[in-house]
C-alpha cells in the first residue's frame, strides 16, 4: 500500500512538472484551456485521477482555474507570476505603474546590454508601427503596438523572470495607455520612445535607464 502510495505520488509529481513546463514554455498561453483529462492521460500515458491530482495542485498553485462546465484555463506562467498577478489585481494603480517603471528601466539598461541582432530588429519593426498607428490615429492598434514594444524591450533584457513579471502587468499597463491616451488619440502629446530604444540598440544601458526613466516620469504621481 505504501509503495503504491509512492509510486501515485511520483507519478502525480511528474505530471505537475510536464504540466507545469508546457505552461512555462507557451505551449498554453495565459487565457487558454488545457486539453481535457482524458485527452491528457493519453498524452502523458497515466491514469485520469493522476491528471486530476496533478491539475488540482497546480489550481491550488494559482496556475490553472477550474471552471465547471468550460475546462481548465492557464492564469498564470508559474507560481511565482500566478502570485504576482492576484498581487497586482488587488494593488492600487499607483503602486503598480511604480513597480512598472523599476521594471522598465531595468529591463531597458538590460536590454542594452544584451539584445540580439534579432531584438534589434524586432524594436525597429514595432517602433515602427506604435508611430504609425498614432500618425493615424488608430487608439487600439496604438496601444497594442506600445504595449507589444514595451514587452520586446523586456524580452530582450534576456531575463526570464523579469520578462515574466512584466508580462503579468499587461494587463494594467493596457489600461494606463488607454487612459493617457483617452478617446482622441491626437488630444494627448505623444510620448516619443524612439531615444529610449536607440540607446538600447547603441548599447549604451545608462542612456538607456535614462531616456527609459524620462517618458515614464510623467505617468506616475510623485
């Protein structure tokens, strides 16, 4: 009985890491649902009440939601980013846009440091079109685009967990840029990012910081 209890829980213990690596490595992006338990005992080749087990602990984990009658969902990329974001959902703004700005500038004296041919040009691509958007005025695909920058910025930084962090504050830095930017796209300046982003092409992290640190002054109360 004991061996049996041992050998489940080995078994259990290694679904949660397949698991748990597959939503790491976006095979599951945040948003989407997990196969069914029977289409994963097929998959990893074990019983569906190991699936269950397993699907409950990383549920409990802040990982996967349950929800009856549609399936498991991924809300978060790991424990530590599931936390961070129930953290960030019960902060106040404020709180957020200043963790947001010691991330950014982070990730951009990183970014100088580290970026790849390939970073570069994927920064030039999509500063590329957060100008185009605004020149025409285009609210939505504005903010997609400036969000879709900030987060290659942070990706080229190179750091997983930093990457990871900042991509659980989409969500709120959405919601910031909507703000500024408000029903009329060409009511509000525009924040230019193209000095921040050639620093970082440059390679040079403490202009970098610098220019990161500048356009973000003006979002966050002091």
């Amino acid at each position: 009985m004991a061996l049996q209890s041992t050998r489940k829980s080995a078994l259990v213990d290694q679904v949660i890491e397949q698991l748990r690596g597959q939503i790491g490595d976006g095979e599951w992006p945040v948003g989407s649902r997990i196969p069914t338990e029977s289409e994963l005992a097929d998959l990893l080749g074990v019983g569906r009440n190991t699936i269950r087990e397993g699907v409950r602990a990383l549920a409990h984990a802040g990982m996967l939601e349950i929800r009856q009658g549609a399936g498991t969902f991924v809300v978060g990329r790991s424990e530590v980013t599931a936390a961070v974001r129930r953290r960030i959902a019960a902060s106040p703004a404020s709180d957020t846009m200043e963790v947001r700005r010691g991330l950014e500038i982070e990730a951009a004296r990183l970014a100088a440091r580290r970026r790849t041919d390939e970073d570069v040009t994927r920064l030039r691509i999509l500063l590329a079109e957060r100008e185009a958007t605004h020149a025409v005025g285009d609210t939505e695909a504005f903010i997609a685009a400036d969000v879709a920058l900030h987060q290659a910025v942070a990706e080229a930084s190179h750091n997983k967990l930093l990457t990871e962090l900042y991509s659980e504050l989409a969500d709120s830095l959405s919601e910031a840029v909507r703000a500024g930017v408000g029903d009329d796209i060409d009511s509000e300046p525009h924040v230019d990012h193209s000095r921040a982003i050639e620093a970082i092409i440059a390679g040079d992290p403490e202009l970098a910081a610098a220019e990161t640190a500048s356009y973000l002054r003006d979002l966050i109360d002091d």
